[in-house]
C-alpha cells in the first residue's frame, strides 16, 4: 500500500480548491438553461477538443487501457489509431455541419428532428439511464482502487469525489466541466510523462522493452513480438494474445463500435455542440484527435513496461500482484508503478492525476445526463411548456438526483455484481446498432422514422440475439453468452464475440432500416434541410486559413495514424 | 467569462513551485526509487514554466480586449 506524504495531501487538497473555484467563478456567467447545458455555445475550439478528449478519459480508461496493455501489450493501441481516430474524425468533417447546424440541443434531439418522436424517446431513455449507471460503475470502481492503494474507506472515497463534482457542476454547469476537463487534460499529461520516462529508462528503452517482452509472449506461448507489433499476428486470433483476427477487429472494432461511439454518444458530441461556431465544432474532433493516438504513450505502455518488469526485473524488483483466480491483477499496473518510481511530492501529483481523470469521466456522465434529462425527456414529456427558469433549474435539480442515483449504483454494485455486468450487456445491445440509424439518417434523405426505429430495435434484438447464442473460449452458458440454450459458435475470447455482436447488430439495423424505409413515407424535402446530407449546403471552408481546415486537418490525422500503425505494425 | 487558461496556469505555477521547492531542499536518498533523478526538482520546474506562460496568455488576451 502507499503511504503519502504531507507534500502529497497538500497538491490533491490544493487541486480539490481549484475545481471548486472554477465551478465558482462561473457561477455568475450561467444564468440561461442555454448557458448551463451548451456552455451558450460559446467555447474556443481548442477548449473544447481538449474536453471532447477528456471526457472520455475516465479513470476506467487510463487503469483499463494500461491493463490492456500488460495484458495484450501494443495491440491495445487499435482502440486508439484505428478505434477513435478515422471516428472522429469522421465526424468532425461530415456529421457535425448536421449536430451543430441544426440547432439541435442533443443528440437524442437530433434524432427527434430528423426522424420522429419514439426514435428520440428510444435514445434518450436508454442513453441517460446508462450515463447514471456508468458513472456509478466507475465511482464503483474508484472506491476499490483507492482502498487498494491507499486504504482510504470506500464511502469517504465515494462521497468526496461525487460531492466535489457535483458542486462545480452545479454552479457553472458545462462550462465548469469543460474547463475541468481541459485541466484534468493536462494534469494527467503532467502526472503519467514523468512515470513513462522513468518506466521507459528502467526498462532499457524501446529495444530493452521488446527484449523483456519477447520473453513476456513466448511464456504465454506467442511468438515473440506479439506484445510489440500490432499487425503482423492478427492473421489468426490464436497467435495474439486479444484472440482476435484483423477482419473482425477492422470492421466490429474500427468500423461499428468505434464510429458508433465517437460519432453518436452524446457525452462527447456535447462538446463539440458547446463550440463557439460551425468551424469550431468542426475542429473539435479533429484538433482531440491529435493528443488522442499519442495517449498510448501515457496509459499503454505504463502497462507493457509493468509487465515486462513483472517477467523480468529492472533496477529494483517489481511485480504485478496476483488475484485469488491466480490470474495477474493487470489493473494495478498505473497504481503500483507511481508507488514503485514516485518519491513524495511526484505521488501527490500522480494521484492527483488518478482523480483527476475519475472526476473529468465522472463530470462527462453528468452533464450528458442533466442535458438529456432536463432538453429530452423533461421538456418533451412532463413539462412541455416549461420556461428557461424551469429549465435551469431541472438542470441543477437533475445534476444532483443524477449523482445521487450514480452513488447508489456503486454501492449497489458492492453487492450485485451480476445485476451490473447484466445492465451493461443490455446496454451494449442498445448501442451497437446506433451508427447504421445516424449513417442512414444523415445521408440518405429516403430514411423513414419507422424505418429508424424498427431498424433500432432490431439491431439491439440482432446482438441480443447473437450473443445468446454464441459463446468465447472455454465460458460456460450464462452472462458471457450462451443463455438461449443452443451455442451456435464459440468466439477464441470475449473481444471476439463482442466485435462480432457489434457487426451482426449493425448489419441488422443498416439492412432492416432500408427495408423498412421503402415501405413507409419519408418526410417531405422541406422538413429535411438542414438535417441530411443532400439537403443541405455544405459549410464553405474557403475563408479559413488551411491548417483550421477540418478538411485538411481530417487529412492529415488520418495520414498521422497510418503511419503510426505502420511504424508499429 | 473566465479564460480556463488562468486557473489551469495557476494550478501549474502552484504546483511546480512547491515540487521544484521540496526537490531543492529534500533528503537525496528518496530520489534513488527515480533511478536517482530529481524529479521533483526537474518536473516541478517545467510545470512552473508551463504555468506561468498560460498565466502570460490569458492576461495578454484579456489587456488586447480592453
């Protein structure tokens, strides 16, 4: 366990003052529900990219992304150069001109625009009750982590960071959540660099850390760079250690999953909704993607230099700790390695990193909610004649039930583990299929409400269905799949099976939505504009200087991450 | 409104100082854990750098508004 100094306390404490000080200094500009749930649309879009980023890099994020790097090594950085970069990109360039010209307030908002009003409801439900439940998971797992490291209680640990997050956004809503995350941005840059280096040198650098991890793969029975090359053995998946093959990690995890995520989850899209103008919305994607493909710097190689050092030693013994199933507890690699080279002082300021990057998750969850809740299912079905007072104050009301509700998830995730991990398969289903509904919707002016819909639901019924049906490696029937009596195939690892729900689940929703559509009426042109591609004008690019270009920018993220598979193939 | 530059360049500057301060009057033997390297020291002047040039930008866009 590790022991923090006064040095320590006094940078977390100094930072806990810092984040309520921005909630309270905004406190004065948030006066219309418009600039508490879009910041008035009226962030700088570097502000809000470096946001778009941070949300999404919850503490789950940075201790799951090193574990997967201990435990499938440079593999795991698929989830960043292909999982999130041609997504966001994507879209920065053709998908926001329709989230942020249209004015639409939300992303289930959007889809009550361009569809009709059960498509919005679907969304909307499924999306703010799985905010709340998410951020109750990861404060969940926060508690664990914080009585495994430090030994704090789970309750104190639980109820200090959901009250610090509620009180900033409470008082100035998204912005004190933007500007937040933008801090939380650079305090887990300034946290996690020192550590690589230090990792990096123990190890012997690149080449010392391919030597240790050859070792690592042929213990496993791999071949020896299947922890350092990201390509070369995905030809089968029983040559890598993810038991994954390139097709399946191409289209479920590069195509469905990734675009599905960056493109439509409206914890992100916010974001870039908050930005101060259409080309600033633009670039927001596309200005995080940058920092984003070269965060496996920060939170996936820690884990790889963890379990190098576990198969071999550096300068001073260190070891991953095993869990009671005698598997290694990959989890614990970012903790152990900021006790293992952090004097007091450096601790203070890497833990301050761990919570910052819990709180920034945590701060995305709430505010996706209050909005959905308050714009979505508020205004839309309670009150539909509410004022920008009533507004306002569902959005302040609504931040703390929502908190209050994600602090009662974890603690019943304390006893009812099953009960979570059912709730976040159910919730898999209901997001696989998502990208098909907005690719049609957008780009094709035929698509129907009806056809949304139906497709919707028969793409989360198809993942249900393949899931139930299928199971991974050696797994018996129940929650890993399996429970409709019959196995139709058996997936070589749960990523597999979850890459392919995800394709059978999309391929269902994109083929029945089609269908549906040429059997019922689509809505009259006029109704459209503005909503899809062919009926609206495309934003002019011709007065921006050319490196604010999304376009160009698109380009070049794209190029960026291609060699940097390349170079790692 | 705010510009998040400032609290972020005031956080930095807050935090590099008391860590370049701590490795400049701390006992050498706990850097042995950092392979020997000061990193309090090292770090925390990077960090106060990087502060105060955000503290530099936000003032300077808000004296060009005025």
């Amino acid at each position: 366990m590790l022991r923090l100094a006064v040095i320590d306390y006094l940078l977390l404490g100094t930072y806990f003052v810092f984040v309520l000080g921005v909630g309270v200094a905004l406190r004065r500009s948030t006066r219309s529900s418009t600039d508490f749930f879009l910041s008035g649309r009226s962030i700088p879009a570097w502000v809000a990219g470096l946001a778009f980023l941070s949300a999404n890099l919850g503490a789950q994020e940075v201790i799951g992304m090193a574990a997967s790097g201990a435990k499938y090594g440079i593999a795991t950085s698929h989830f960043y150069w292909i999982g999130a970069i041609p997504a966001m990109a994507f879209v920065g360039v053709f998908m926001m001109p329709f989230y942020y010209g249209s004015r639409a307030r939300s992303v289930p908002e959007y889809l009550r625009l361009r569809f009709d009003e059960k498509t919005r409801g679907f969304n909307a439900i499924s999306f703010a009750t799985m905010t709340v439940f998410s951020s109750g998971i990861s404060m969940y797992a926060l508690g664990l982590l914080l009585g495994a490291i430090l030994g704090w209680s789970f309750s104190v640990s639980i109820f200090v960071s959901a009250a610090i997050v509620l009180a900033y956004i409470f008082l100035g809503g998204l912005t004190s959540a933007i500007y937040n995350e933008v801090l939380q941005f650079f305090l887990i840059v300034a946290g996690l660099t020192p550590l690589v280096f230090l990792g990096m040198q123990d190890v012997g650098g690149w080449q010392g850390l391919t030597q240790r991890l050859a070792l690592t793969a042929q213990q496993h029975g791999f071949a020896a760079g299947a922890w350092t090359d990201s390509w070369r053995h995905m030809g089968s998946p029983a040559s890598n250690p993810m038991g994954v093959e390139w097709f399946g990690l191409a289209m479920g995890l590069g195509f469905v999953l990734s675009f599905g995520y960056w493109t439509t989850d409206f914890l992100v899209v916010q974001r870039a909704m908050a930005a101060d103008s259409m080309s600033a919305a633009r670039r927001t994607p596309l200005i995080a993607a940058f920092p984003k493909m070269l965060f496996p710097i920060l939170v996936i190689l820690p884990g790889m230099i963890a379990i190098a050092l576990t198969t071999s030693s550096g300068q001073t013994p260190f070891k991953l700790p095993v869990k009671a199933d005698g598997s290694l507890n990959y989890d614990m690699s970012i903790p152990l390695m900021l006790g293992h080279y952090f004097p007091p002082g450096m601790l203070g300021l890497g833990l301050t990193a761990l919570m910052a990057s819990f709180m920034s998750g945590m701060a995305g969850n709430v505010t996706a909610f209050n909005t959905v809740w308050t714009y979505d299912i508020y205004q839309a079905y309670v009150n539909k004649k509410a004022t920008d007072r009533n507004l306002l104050w569902m959005g302040r009301a609504s931040t703390v039930f929502g908190i209050a509700l994600s602090v009662i998830t974890a603690y019943a995730a304390t006893r009812f583990n099953n009960i979570m991990d059912l709730l976040q398969l159910v919730f898999a289903f209901v997001n696989a299929p998502l990208f098909a509904t907005f690719l049609l919707g957008m780009f094709w002016k035929r698509t129907t409400g009806h056809g949304a819909f139906i497709g919707l639901v028969s793409g989360t019924l198809a993942a249900a269905l393949h899931h139930g049906l299928t199971l991974p490696g050696t797994a018996l029937a129940g929650i890993k799949g399996g429970w409709l009596g019959a196995v139709l195939h058996h997936y070589p690892s749960e990523m597999a099976q979850n890459f392919w729900t995800a394709i059978y689940a999309w391929t269902t929703c994109f083929v029945v939505t089609i269908l549906v559509s040429f059997a019922t009426t689509p809505k009259a042109d006029a109704e459209l504009t503005g909503l899809v591609y062919s009926l609206t004008e495309r934003p002019r690019e011709e007065g921006i200087v050319w490196y604010k270009r999304p376009g160009t920018l698109a380009i070049v993220a794209i190029a960026a991450s291609v060699v940097l598979n390349a170079v790692f193939f | 409104m705010l510009d998040v530059r400032l609290p972020i360049g005031l956080l930095f500057t807050f935090f590099g100082a008391v860590l370049a301060l701590y490795g400049a009057v701390s006992d050498g033997t706990v850097y042995a854990r950092s392979l020997g390297h000061n990193v309090n020291l090292w770090w925390g002047l990077v960090m106060l750098v990087f502060g105060l040039v955000f503290i530099y930008l936000a003032r300077r866009k808000n004296r060009l508004r005025t």
